[in-house]
C-alpha cells in the first residue's frame, strides 16, 4: 500500500505552493515542469502513472494541467491533497490577477500601462496561432484528423456554431472512427512516451491502489453530495440576496456552463466566453476582452484564470456593491466566477479518480478524444484570426471589418513575436516582456 507518509506531506505542500508561483507557459508548459519536477527529480511518481492520469485529465472537460496536479495530489494525500494541489495551482494567479484587473481599470489610460498592453497584444495573438501549431502538429497525423479540424474552423468562423455543438459532433465522430477506422484514430500521446520508465518512483506503476483511491459507492455518492452541496449553497445565497437576474448570480451559471465546456483548454472555451460576457451580459467591452487574455497570458496558472478578469471588470462595471466599493465588487466578482469555473475540477477528479485507478493500460477514450482534440486546433485557429483582427484593425467592426485604419506595428510585433516563437523557440515569458517593452517605446516615440 502506498502510505500517507510516503512523500511527505509537507514536502508536497511545499511544492504546490512553488507551482502556483512558477506555472507559467500554458497547459503544456505546465504539465512539463510538473513532469521534470515529480517524474524525473523529486521520483515521486513514475512516468507510466503520470501519463495515465493526463490522460484521464485531457478527456474531462476544465483545465488539464489544474486537474492533473489535483489528481496527484489526491493519490498523494487524498482530497485534502487534491484539494491543496488544486487550490494552490489556482490562488496564486487570482490574487495577481484581481491586482493587475485594478491596476488596468484605474491607471490603463496611462502611457506606459497603454503601451505595454498595446506591445502584449500582438504576442499573444502569435501565441495562440503557436498554440494551434504545437496541437495540430502532434494531433493531425493524418487527413481524415486535418479534416475534422478544417470543418471545425468553417463552423465556427463562417456559421458560428455553437463550440458544444462542435466538440459533441468531434466526439462521435471519433467514437465511429474507433470503431470503423481505428488506425485513423489510434491513441498518441501529445506528452511524451513512458519509455523511459522510473522504476524507483515512490509510486510506479506496479503499486497498489492506496486505500483513500480504491472506488466505493459510499465515497462516490459522498463526493457528489459534497461538491453539490457546496455548489447549490453558493447559489441558493446569491439567489436570495440577489435575484436570478443578479450579476453575481449570473456570473454564478454562466461559468459553471463554461467550466464545463473547456475540452481542449481556455483557448478553446474563450469564443464561449466572449459571447456570453461581451455580447450576452455586456460585462466589458471587445478590447477589455483581449486586453484580459493579455494579462492571464503573463499570470502564472491556468490560462482560463482569465475569467477572474471577466468577472472583476463585470463586477465593477455593473457596480454590484455601489459606486464607492469598486474594487471590493471587482474582488468579489473575481472570486466567485473562480469559484464557480474551478468546482466541476475538484468533482471530476475525485468521483473519477478512483475509477481511473482501477484502468491502467485500459483507457477506451483515445479515439474521441483524438477528434476533438482536432476539432480544438480548428476553433483555436479561429481564435488567433479573431485576435488579430482586433489587433491590428482596432476600431473594425462587423459592418466595416477593416475600417479605422491598419496598425502596422501590431501586425510587425505579431510575425516578430511568431518567428521567435516558431524558428527560435524563445519563451513565451520572455517574447510577453520584450513585445511590452516595444510597445512602450512605440507609445513615447509617437510612432
């Protein structure tokens, strides 16, 4: 049995709290440092375990990197462990991010804040069409793949599907192609091989089930009790302080629905979200909406931890406390979305977790998940061609597309920040920094 005091409990405190500080580079960065740190030097957990639990986390809807530190912290320590794992992946970025949303919204007309968010722009639209290189070019290993991804994008770029519709039609299409054209949809791992297995790992791959990780229908109905309990709790108080219609309330649903639509990451979910908070709610603007992804892009945690940025402009915007508790309403807001998009994690892993445990070398998801995983590259393509319209027509619309004149300066930095992500491989920390610093030059230059 693999004992509670294995890996101490203080040791895995310790690091957890470091992840949250020093996740940066999206999912895939991410899953990497979690991979060198816990796999290769610390050997607590061997790479064959470790690829298994990803899988399991890429299936579920919700950030993957969030859900597979949470799933190993669980099989650590149990839900406490899961829980702080999770948690302290998560509460580093709120806490800067409810700083930077203030710091945007009282002092983002100042040159140098308007600089550098005009410098970040253009990196972080590069950073999302590389974003849909680095899936394609380890998903789309063959044409039936690439055309699952092209339709995806004329769905959504030309028809405006709805992106649920999207990942369902994804699903079944690769749950028919596992079944009609399984070579078409064979599993490959975007991570890595386990051929370099760690046999000392402190838990391998021969290691029993721990206790707290072996499937009980007691455990299960009590985990779902619990996250139900927490959630219909939290909904039952915004509900009678506030009304249905209440932002709070609002916010409350609208990202529980969102939290569980993210197959494929915050790249993917992100048009959901612009729709709901930009045209359905009117929580902040187009350009406040890019302007967040900005900011979550320099943040350490999920990338999806945009929507605190979503939820603390909403939240002053709509003055939900009065117009002398700003920043108090634009916190509140910030935490509840939070709350309420990170839930549905902590759920899936601990009622799924021990099922999955029970499955290695099992997993029958491969080929659903190979087609929606296509169908994202398509839908993050769609989303790079959104950002950049916005960022180098800043005053374009709908009914004029390329009206209000061209910044040629955005689109430099944009291919600047693409070949140096592309031929170079410099990192995205660093192409952030130096696309700010170019933008403030460029606001003081007067160019």
């Amino acid at each position: 049995m693999i004992s509670h005091t294995s890996i101490s409990f203080s040791d895995a405190l310790k690091f957890w709290l470091k992840l949250g500080f020093i996740s940066f580079g999206g999912p895939a960065g991410q899953i990497a440092i979690m991979h060198r740190e816990l796999v290769e030097q610390k050997r607590w957990i061997s790479e064959k375990r470790f690829l298994h639990a990803l899988n399991f986390c890429m299936v579920l809807p919700g950030p993957e990197a969030q859900q597979l530190a949470t799933y190993i912290g669980w099989l650590m320590h149990g839900t406490v462990g899961g829980i702080i794992a999770g948690g302290l992946f998560v509460l580093p970025s709120l806490f800067i991010l409810i700083v930077l949303s203030w710091i945007y919204l009282a002092f983002g007309n100042l040159p140098v804040v308007a600089g550098l968010l005009y410098g970040i722009k253009p990196a972080v639209t590069a950073i999302v069409l590389f974003a849909a290189w680095r899936i394609g070019s380890k998903t789309l290993r063959n044409v039936w793949l690439w055309a699952i991804a092209a339709a995806a994008f004329i769905a959504i770029f030309a028809f405006t599907v709805p992106f649920p519709a999207i990942i369902l039609a994804a699903a079944i299409l690769g749950a028919l192609g596992g079944k009609f054209a399984p070579k078409k949809f064979s599993a490959g791992s975007v991570h890595g091989s386990a051929s370099n297995e760690i046999d000392n790992a402190i838990i391998n791959d021969t290691s029993p089930t721990p206790p707290h990780a072996i499937f009980s229908w007691t455990r299960f109905a009590k985990v779902i009790a619990v996250c139900f309990a927490l959630w219909f709790g939290a909904m039952f108080i915004l509900i009678s302080q506030l009304g249905w219609q209440g932002t709070l309330t609002q916010m409350g649903w609208f990202f529980t629905k969102a939290a569980l639509l993210t197959f494929g990451g915050a790249y993917a979910v992100l048009p959901y979200v612009y729709q709901g908070a930009v045209d359905g709610f009117n929580w902040l603007t187009p350009q406040q909406m890019i302007d967040g992804l900005a900011l979550g892009e320099t943040t350490p945690g999920p990338l999806i931890m945009v929507v605190a940025f979503v939820g603390f402009v909403g939240g002053v915007t709509k003055q939900i406390l009065g117009p002398d508790s700003i920043f108090l309403a634009g916190a509140l807001a910030a935490t509840v979305v939070t709350f309420f998009t990170f839930l549905p994690s902590f759920l899936f892993i601990f009622i799924g977790g021990p099922f999955i445990e029970t499955t290695h070398g099992q997993l029958k998801f491969s080929a659903p998940l190979t087609a929606i995983t296509a169908a994202v590259v398509g839908v993050i393509v769609n989303l790079a061609v959104f950002f950049a319209w916005h960022v180098w027509w800043p005053k374009a619309n709908a009914e004029n597309v390329f009206g209000g004149g061209f910044e040629w300066f955005a689109a430099l930095l944009t291919i600047a920040a693409a070949i140096a992500l592309f031929r170079f491989k410099i990192g995205v920390i660093f192409i952030i920094a130096a696309c700010g610093v170019a933008g403030v030059l460029k606001t003081f230059a007067g160019i």
